[in-house]
C-alpha cells in the first residue's frame, strides 16, 4: 500500500469503522481512540498490505483493537445476562429505531459485533468471519441468534407501531 492508497483508505473507511466502533462502544472518545489506533496500525504495516485489501485489514484491526480495549476494560458481557422481553413497550410507542439500538445495546459483544457488520455495515458472512476470525458458520449462527433476540425483545410490530 502505497501513501496514496492509504490516504484513500482513510477518506474512504474513517466514518465507517468509527459508526462501527461507537455502535459497539457507546463512547465517542474510546471510538475515536480506536480509530486512531487501527490506522496507526495500517500505516504501521502498508508495506504488507494491498491497497484493495486495505478496508478489510482496517476493519479486522479495529475490531481486534475494540475486542483488546473492551477485556482490558472487563465489560464483556454473557449470553446468559441477557433477559429475553414479552413486550418491552406500551402500544403506541413508535420510536423504532431508539428501541432497535435499545435491543442492539443488550447483545452480547460477539452478537453485536457481527450484527453490526452484517446489517449496518453491510459486509457479507465471509468478510465477516475474516474480520472477526470466526468460521462462516459461526457468524452464521451469532446473527441467526442475535436477530432471534431482537425480534423476542422488540415484540411484534403492532407493539411498536
């Protein structure tokens, strides 16, 4: 990757991995820090990486940056924490995307993570696995379980609307 490549690299992808982190961390300034950190680490190693592979090494570093961060912060989070709701709010309640983020929040880390990536980021399941390091099947599984929660706490769309 030549300076060029980087400089694209970070018009391109800066706003992206930060909405990525700040989803996940809830922190503007920690999101930031991150960012920062993951493209001193690309710089750090653009000798070795691609150009074309640039989006995908920066967002596989930042998560690894944010998964480092949050087990030196201790805030993981089980599974088995995570309370399932009937409904989680009265009808008539029709701010769907505060309730949405609401649900997102109670994920657990690895749940979020690839949620995230999957629908708001839009990468697909195997640029998934390689930016976590999980299988394929894996990521599969995590978003089949955090979509089956969020459609247990959310409640059916008449609750909502």
């Amino acid at each position: 990757m030549n300076i060029n490549e980087y400089n694209r690299c970070v018009d391109d992808h800066a706003d992206g991995l930060y909405r990525f982190l700040l989803k996940n961390i809830k922190d503007e300034d920690v999101a930031r820090d991150l960012v920062q950190e993951s493209f001193m680490k690309l710089w750090e190693k653009r000798k070795n990486v691609e150009g074309i592979k640039g989006k995908s090494y920066l967002f596989t570093t930042g998560y690894h940056t944010m998964i480092d961060h949050i087990r030196k912060n201790k805030k993981n989070s089980a599974f088995e924490t995570v309370e399932y709701k009937q409904e989680s709010y009265e009808a008539g309640y029709s701010d769907l995307k505060e309730i949405l983020n609401e649900a997102v929040d109670k994920l657990p880390a690895d749940q979020k993570s690839v949620v995230l990536l999957r629908d708001y980021e839009g990468y697909s399941y195997k640029e998934i696995a390689q930016i976590t390091g999980l299988t394929e099947s894996q990521v599969k599984v995590y978003i089949y379980r955090a979509r089956l929660f969020l459609k247990k706490y959310i409640g059916s769309p008449e609750m909502v609307i």
